[in-house]
C-alpha cells in the first residue's frame, strides 16, 4: 500500500506537474502571439506531434490496465488522470497552431478517451475484465507503445537539434519525466523479473527524456547571447 501511494505521488509530481507546465508554457506562448511578440509558426517550437501522441497513448494505456485487471487499481488509474487531461489539452493546442496531422492525433485521442471512459464505466460497474481479451490485448499493447514512444522522443530530439529551436519545450516536463522514469526503474528492478517489461519501458523513455533534455541544452547553450523572452522559462 505505501509502495502505491508513493509511486502515485512521483508520477503525479513529476509527469502530472510537467504535463501541467507543458500546457501553461504553450498558452503563454499563444498569448505572446496574440500580442504580436512570436509568429504563429513559433508557439510550438520544439514539440514534435508524433511524441505527444505516444506519449497521451501510453498514459491512458497504464490507466486502462489499471482499470483491467483482477482489481482496480486506484494508484494506478488516479495518478494518470491528470497526464491523460493535460495531454490531450497538449494536443488540441498543436491541432490549433500546427494544423495538419496534429489535428488528425487529436481525433484520435479524443476517441481514446471515450473508449477509456466507456471502459472504466464498465470496471466500476462490476464487469469481470482481469481474464478477457481486453486485459491481454492492453498488456501487450504497452509493450509496443514504449518502442513508438521511444522513437517519438528521437525523432523530437532529433527535430530540436536540426532547428535550432526548442523555446516550447517544458523542461519541467523533460526534468520531471527523468526523475519519473528513474524512480520507476529503480521499483520495477526491485520488484523483480515479473516487471521486468515495465523496467525496459522506463529505461527507454528515461533514456529518450535524457536525450531530448540534452538536445535542449546545447541549442539553448548557442544561444545564449540572445536574451531570452519570458515564455522561454
């Protein structure tokens, strides 16, 4: 129980708080925008649609297995209501400024969360998920979703190098998903070989996170001559 309660409070302090500032830094941005202070095209620099999809699909994916297995998992589905809530308000903000396939992730997010809301209907209505196809099929899913999200993170990483901008990207949330990852590998190793999927899950993103923090370090490093404008805190 205070193994649950503590992992519920990383992930909330940690992804939750970062996703939190991730939304706060892109609307102060869209307001600098309004304000005449950024062009349309810089609300978002640095954030790559294809990572925030994977990253709202893996979120919701450690909720619903909550919700499937034996039990409910009140850990497990309450810590990441908040990630889940404030990806997807991630994502609608790049579908307004970005357009294009941001716009088509969002449809596909929007859908998730109906599916995760009939779901967990299903769950506290009492229906028997923990043996059904359901509760495989969400086991398995994850697994393949933290290799997407590997390579959403890479390739977010890899377009902040390449441009040379990075201003939209939280490092609360970058920071925050490191230490999350970290404190998750350190708990899954402990636990044991019965976790050790989830322990590969954490090293990848933790990994990725690492990386994307380092690509932000050294483009802001460059420039560092230039005075920075308060939406770039």
């Amino acid at each position: 129980m205070e193994a649950g309660y503590f992992a519920a409070a990383i992930f909330l302090v940690t992804s939750g708080g970062g996703s939190l500032a991730q939304v706060l830094k892109l609307r102060s941005r869209a307001r600098m925008w309004r304000a005449g202070e950024l062009q349309e095209s810089e609300i978002c620099d640095g954030l790559q649609p294809v990572r925030e999809l994977w990253s709202f699909t893996a979120f919701s994916l450690f909720a619903l297995s909550g919700l499937t297995r034996s039990y409910i998992d009140l850990f497990l589905v309450s810590s990441r209501l908040p990630a889940i809530f404030l990806s997807t308000a991630t994502m609608w903000i790049l579908s307004i400024h970005l357009r294009g396939r941001a716009t088509h992730f969002l449809k596909l997010a929007l859908t998730f969360d109906f599916i995760f809301i009939c779901v967990a209907f299903l769950a506290f209505y009492g229906v028997p998920l923990g043996s059904s196809l359901l509760a495989r099929t969400i086991d398995s899913s994850l697994a393949c979703v933290s290799l997407f999200l590997f390579y959403g993170k890479l390739k977010q990483a890899k377009t902040m190098f390449k441009s040379q901008r990075t201003q939209a990207v939280s490092w609360l949330r970058e920071l925050g998903l490191v230490v999350k990852d970290v404190s998750g590998l350190w708990y899954t190793l402990s636990v044991g070989h019965e976790l050790i999927w989830l322990s590969l899950t954490h090293l990848l993103s933790g990994v990725s996170s690492s990386l994307i923090c380092a690509a932000k370090w050294r483009v802001e490093r460059r420039l560092l001559q230039k005075p920075l404008s308060t939406g770039e805190l």
